[in-house]
C-alpha cells in the first residue's frame, strides 16, 4: 500500500470522506508519517536492514622536508589582511604551508601532499608550539593559491602567546609541526539503530566489536596521539553528537524577467519548463571520493571531483561546454557532505511558462554570515581578506517540479529527444539540484535554466545531526567499513510512496496512525481501542519478524547454573523456546 491507499482506507475505518479537503488530506499524511517514524523506533525489526559504506582517513604528521633545501614541511599564518582598520599582525584564521605543491609532488616522503577538493574540509588539525604544547583546531576550508597550498580555521590562533610561525623553532627551523586527523567519523545522518560494523576489503572481512562511550573511557581507547596504538582497526565506540546549523531564511526564486517584462536570462533546456519551488541547505566538506550520487549532475556529465583553487569560482548564470571542466555547481553536488544542515523553508512558487525565462535564485549568503565576506569597498578603494570566500560552506540546492508543461518543448535550445512526446517521471518531493557557494564573482545568485538534471536518487532528507563513531587502534591508512543497520525511514511525501517495511506490517501502521487521527477528532475511547489493535498486531509480528528463524525452532538462550528439583536431586538444564 502506498500513502494514497493508508489515507483511504484510514478514512475509510474512521467513517469519514473528505477526499477532497487538502487540509485534511494533509493532516491525515502528517498522522501517517508520525506512526512510520514511531514505528521505526518501537519496532526496527518490521524494517528492512541497509549497508552503508564508510572509509577511514590516516593522520597526516609534518614531514622532514629537504634540509639542504632549508626547506620543511611546516605551517604557518599566511599573511596580513589590506583592511584598512586591521591588526598590522597577521590573519590569525588564514594558515599556509612552508613548502609548494609542486615541491610536494615531485618528493611525497618529504612532504605531505594536501587535498584541497574539500575532503580536508572539517578535519582537526593539531599544532605543535615551540614550547611543545598541543593547540587543537578544525579546518574549515583547503586550496590551493598560486601553488601553495592554504587553509582557514574554525578558531583563530593566538599570535600574542605563541607566535604566527615566522621565527625559528627550539630547532631553528620555522613554522610549526602539525597532525591532520579525524577524531570522530559521522555515521549517515539517517541511520537510527547499528547492527554491526566489519571492515572489508581486500585483506580484511572480520566484525569490529562495539563498545559504549563510558566503556571505551575506561579501557582508554581515546587519548593523546602518543598513547593511542595505530594499526588495523578491531573496535568502534561511540562519540558525541553533531549538528550543523540550517538557514533560517527561504531562497528568493522567481523568473528572470526586468521591469519591462523582458527576459534576461532564457530556460534553456533539456529540462521542461514548468513551475518550482526550492529549499536549500548548508554543506561542510566532503566524504570519501569514492561514494558518489548515481545522478547526472549535468545535461553533458561532470562528474569528476572538483578542486578548488584561489581562481575557482562559481559563475552565476550557467556556463556552456566551452568552459573548461564544465560547470562547478554541478560537479560540486556529486561527492556527498561530510555535513549537512536541515533544510531552509520553502520558497514561493516560481513559473517560467510563461516567458521561458530561467528561475533567479538569491540564496542565503552564509560567506558574509560567517565573516568570510566579499571583497570590502572603503573609503573609494578595494579592499579584502587572506581568507576571502574560504568560509569552507557551500549551499546544496534542492528543486521541487510543481508543474511540467511540454506544448512548447520543441522551441528549446536544449532538447531530449522523445521527452516532447512522452512524460516526465516526477515524485512531488525535493531533489538535489546543485551545490553552490556564495562568492564575490556571483553575488548569492543561481540560475536554474533546465541545463541541470536533478537527481532523482537523492531526495531532501530531514537531517538533525549526525551520531559520530571512533575507531581503535586508530587507522593508519584507508579500510572500508561496511555497517549494517536501520535506516530511518524517508518521509512519505508524494501518494505514490511506499513505507519500507513488511506488507504485514502495514496494517500496524494504519492502527498506529489511527490513534492520532481519533485524538484529532476528541474520541479517546476509539483512539484506546486502536492503540490496543495496535499493541497487539505488534505483538504478533514481534514473533513473526522478530527472529528469521522459524517459529517453531528451539532457541538456546542461555544455559542456566545447574540446580537441584524439590522433587529429585538430579540436575537440570533449561531451554527456552523464544522469538528474539
């Protein structure tokens, strides 16, 4: 049964037909969907299990460099800002190494190659003072400046106590000694109960024990760099909780048309027109390079991972094949986000039938929000920021399909063939449109005008944090852990969704869906006997579901201590025949 079939049938137990009430059709999927999601908590076992993928990352210390050269692999701050009203010291955020790519890449055992396609971005990085004290910070953003690799940090450095990294260390070298690493690895934003964790690959396939954050405290699986073992990991624990603030605002989305009804920006396909609405969330970094969205980003691809450099930019009307490497903001979306924020609210519905315009998107500017600003006019003159734009914060770009209409198709510069005579195949849900980031070059604006395909495998999700997981010993390179688990259950939006759980177990959640309908409507007595259909139907698939083995098999729980009858001095041992 889908959401459509649920709702007809709860009206249907309930007696009542306001079939075409959009308010109480609403409120109807609103009850369904909170019994799927209370479902998913009470009884996990009527869902189908998931695997998830998830690579580890090595630490990464300082290098010897090249000693002849006077060379060395060390950081230190990057320079001095040219606002006119800032410090004369150095930009105490805006970090560079000592050494240059190139240099980097001819001798990797000397110096360590950064990666600057935003898979650094959100890692920790600890810094060695002179006087040997450990200063921990997180990395909001890697590029690459004119062959110098730079970087931006959530907290600025305190250059009063220990110095911008110029002058000499205890060793008479300068800059200072540092340690990429991840302390903590984001389990995916929607799974809700872990069943198991194993590495695999090709040396390893073996179960990694899980321990509880107070049991890995007391066996010290968690600590200084220099008590911690490093090797082939053997056990996950878990770790806090992480969440990344949303917009608060909706995008701006309407057709770009001036005062005088002119188009300034065409719909060029091979996307229909019709009408949208958009959502939007944040983003911070990147995962592993090989878990990529299955979708086209792009009518002509773009799907290899994008770098960022000092020069990368994110032009605001869409570019054509002409321009090297095709468009950013499509290539940008395929690597999923190390994080995610919730979703904005929804924009106003934006149209462009009528003039076959493309849709102005003004998004939320959280560069400037978060003090990466644009590049500042003062006083007549120009001025700006060692860490101009690198905020480390892109904007993924979710697109709802409200309306398709295909009678002018053919007129499109860009055109699918077969698509003008056919249909498109749109749920009424969000998907992942583009991912974008608000620089200087493009002012917070994105054009939508049918070049970009969204992608039908990545539906808006609702994200409230990610719970976070370690590993012991710490990895020293990249393992595959495959997890096996719950996934929370998507939303059920368009009528043709389907719960993800056993047919049998649809009829649970009509019950449970029933008693928030009866409270709605002020009869407790129909809402208790509901619960109790409900309590019972649980019951019986709890011993249906609950154990894949068949019902009728003895299950050896535990063996009990050997006791004596109050009939016999002979001893005994218990079996119990149970479902779980």
């Amino acid at each position: 049964m889908n959401l459509k079939e649920i709702r007809t049938a709860m009206f249907a137990q309930a007696d009542w037909a306001p079939t075409q009430s959009p308010e109480a059709i609403t409120r109807v999927n609103g009850f369904i969907n909170r019994a799927y999601n209370q479902l998913a908590l009470e009884a996990p076992f009527l869902f189908f299990e998931s695997k998830v993928h998830l690579a580890t990352e090595k630490d990464v210390k300082s290098l010897g460099g090249i000693p002849a050269s006077s060379v060395y692999d060390r950081i230190e701050l990057a320079g001095t800002n040219t606002l006119p009203l800032s410090p004369t010291g150095r930009d105490p955020w805006t970090w560079k190494v000592t050494f240059t790519h190139s240099q980097a890449t001819s001798a990797p055992t000397k110096f360590n190659v950064w990666k600057y396609d935003r898979s650094w971005d959100g890692r920790m990085i600890e810094i060695t003072t002179h006087d040997g004290t450990l200063i921990r910070n997180q990395i909001r953003s890697v590029w690459n400046k004119a062959g110098t690799y730079h970087f931006t940090l959530v907290r600025p450095w305190d250059t009063d106590t220990f110095g911008d990294g110029t002058a000499n260390d205890d060793d008479g070298i300068p800059g200072f000694k540092y340690r990429v690493f991840t302390e903590a690895y984001n389990l995916p934003d929607d799974l809700i109960e872990l069943k198991s964790a194993r590495l695999r690959d090709e040396t390893n396939n073996y179960p990694l024990d899980v321990f509880g954050q107070q049991e890995a405290e007391e066996h010290q699986l968690d600590g200084p760099d220099s008590q911690v073992a490093a090797g082939i990991p053997r056990v996950i624990f878990r770790r806090g909780h992480q969440r990344l603030q949303g917009p608060s605002v909706p995008p701006v989305a309407k057709a770009d048309i001036n005062a005088d009804g002119e188009v300034q920006t065409v719909w060029r396909g091979p996307e229909p027109p019709g009408s949208f609405q958009y959502k939007v969330t944040y983003t911070w970094g990147k995962r592993d390079v090989e878990f990529q969205l299955p979708g086209m980003g792009h009518w002509e691809g773009f799907a290899q991972p994008l770098n960022i450099l000092n020069t990368t930019t994110f032009p605001s009307n869409p570019v054509s094949s002409t321009v090297t490497g095709g468009d950013s903001s499509s290539r940008n979306r395929v690597r999923t986000p190390r994080f995610e924020s919730p979703a904005s609210p929804e924009s106003e519905v934006a149209d462009t039938t009528e003039f076959m315009a493309a849709i102005k998107l003004s998004l939320p500017n959280i560069t400037y929000a978060l003090g990466y600003l644009t590049q500042v006019v003062f006083g007549g003159s120009t001025y700006t920021r060692q860490s101009l734009n690198q905020s480390g914060m892109y904007i993924r770009i979710y697109r709802k399909r409200i309306r398709t209409d295909l009678r002018d198709y053919g007129a499109l510069l860009q055109q699918s063939t077969g698509l003008g005579t056919s249909q498109l195949d749109s749920a009424d849900d969000y998907y992942l449109l583009a991912e974008f980031r608000a620089d200087k070059d493009n002012g917070g604006v994105f054009y939508d005008n049918g070049e970009f395909l969204p992608d039908y495998n990545r539906r808006l999700r609702d994200i409230n944090g990610y719970q976070t997981m370690a590993f012991y010993p710490k990895p020293d390179k990249r393992y595959l852990t495959e997890i096996r688990g719950v996934i929370r259950p998507k939303e059920l939006v368009d009528d043709s969704d389907a719960p993800e759980v056993h047919a049998e177990a649809i009829n649970v959640l009509l019950e449970r869906a029933m008693v928030y309908l009866y409270e709605n409507m002020g009869n407790p007595a129909m809402s208790q006997l509901s619960n109790q259909k409900y309590q019972e139907a649980l019951l019986t698939l709890s011993k249906r579901y609950g154990d894949l083995r068949p019902p009728a098999t003895p299950v050896l729980r535990r063996m009990t201590r050997a006791s004596s009858s109050y009939r016999s001095t002979n001893s005994y041992r218990k079996w119990y025949t149970t479902s779980s």
